[in-house]
C-alpha cells in the first residue's frame, strides 16, 4: 500500500538490576498493528477515508543497553524497507511525566552500560580520525519533525497526561540511540524523521497500558 504510513518503534531490554522490566519495551510490545482511529472516530468512515493507514511496526526483541549492540544496530533498522518515521522509546528514572526530546547529543557519554563497557568515543576518534563514524557531524543533531507543533497536538489529544518537550535526552544509551539514528539520516542526506519518547519507570500494568495510550496519541500527532 503505497498510500501507507509506516513507523518504526524500539523500546529497551532491563536496565540494571533495581529495574529489570524495562517500560520502554512493554508500551511498545502493547501496541497495536496499526494506528487506530481516535475516540469518537472509530466508525467515522469520512475520517477513515480521508486518513491513510498507519502500520505500526516494533522491533521484535527489546534492545540491549549497550553502546556497542546499539551501535550495530541503528543502521539496520533504517535499510532495505521504507520507515516514514521512527520513534525510540526510552525509561528516564527521574522523570514522573512523558517527554519528547527536541535532540540527540554526540559527546559526554561517560556512563558504562549494562555490559560494564564505556562507549570510548573520545579515543576512538583520535585512533580512527576521518573514519570516525561520527567524523564531520555536529555535537546536537535535532529531529527535523516540528517537535513543538507534535506538542501541542499530543497535549491536545491527552488532557489527563503530563507530556512536556525536553531538551536533554540524558547522554546515556537513550540519547545515544538518538543521535546515532539521526546520525544515521544525516550521513545518507535523508530527513531526519525520527524522535525519541522518555517514560517514566513504573511498569505495573496500568502504567504500561497508560504509556501505551500516550505513545499512540505521539504517533497519532507525528502522523497528522
């Protein structure tokens, strides 16, 4: 279906031992095969008709906090099928509310991962020089969706729900999927259609459910 949205979600595996369910990976298992219509349109057939599908497709296996697996695999996720767009969602322990980031960050990363590894790019970029996967790209990269108009429409659609724009992704394995996708966008002159969710850490089931509604609301307003 040419006409048909696609959106690419990942969410992350356990994030050290006071938290080993992750919230990222159960909103995005929970959520449906395709966008559905917002309340009140459910069998609207003009709203219906007037608004492609959307496919809503989740990387199968939660990822693996770890700079290295991260790294690997951010540019797969981009190749070979068309993405419209892809939203990584991540856990932030000192958050009560739900965030979108306006950017991601190339440098600071000075926590070791759940491997007990460092990312080591201050190294790696005096070692390798032009071959740096990173050579030549600034230190911010931004989302080229307009994260403050997606905003309002979210708040819009979530009057219950504290949902806010941040600026500061938190330079962890959250961030770092971040830039490394709009990296990955910005190396192949692509826009840069890609944001990323912070959640807060609770995990019981009513706050999965909740998360779950909150990201479909966020896909709903990147999507209009």
């Amino acid at each position: 279906n040419e006409e048909q949205i696609t959106v690419l979600v990942t969410g992350f595996g356990p994030f050290r031992a006071q938290y080993p369910v992750n919230p990222s990976w159960e909103i995005a298992k929970s959520l449906p095969p395709f966008l559905p219509p917002p309340p009140g349109a459910e069998s609207d057939v003009t709203y219906i008709a007037q608004h492609p599908p959307v496919r809503i497709l989740v990387h199968p296996e939660p990822v693996k906090v770890a700079y290295t697996n991260v790294r690997a695999l951010v540019p797969k996720l981009w190749e070979g099928r068309k993405i419209d767009y892809m939203v990584h969602i991540g856990m932030a322990s000192g958050r009560r509310y739900y965030s979108v980031e306006r950017r991601g960050h190339r440098d600071g990363y000075g926590m070791k991962d759940v491997d007990n590894e460092y990312l080591g790019d201050t190294e790696r970029r005096v070692v390798e020089g032009k071959d740096w996967i990173w050579d030549g790209l600034p230190s911010e990269l931004p989302s080229d969706l307009d994260v403050d108009d997606v905003w309002r429409r979210w708040r819009l659609a979530l009057p219950e729900d504290d949902v806010r724009v941040s600026e500061d992704a938190g330079r962890y394995l959250c961030d770092f999927i971040y830039y490394s996708s709009l990296a990955e966008l910005e190396k192949k002159k692509e826009e840069r259609r890609v944001v990323f969710l912070h959640v807060p850490v609770e995990s019981d089931a009513e706050s999965i459910a909740r998360g779950t509604e909150v990201m479909i609301e966020l896909i709903r307003a990147i999507v209009q």
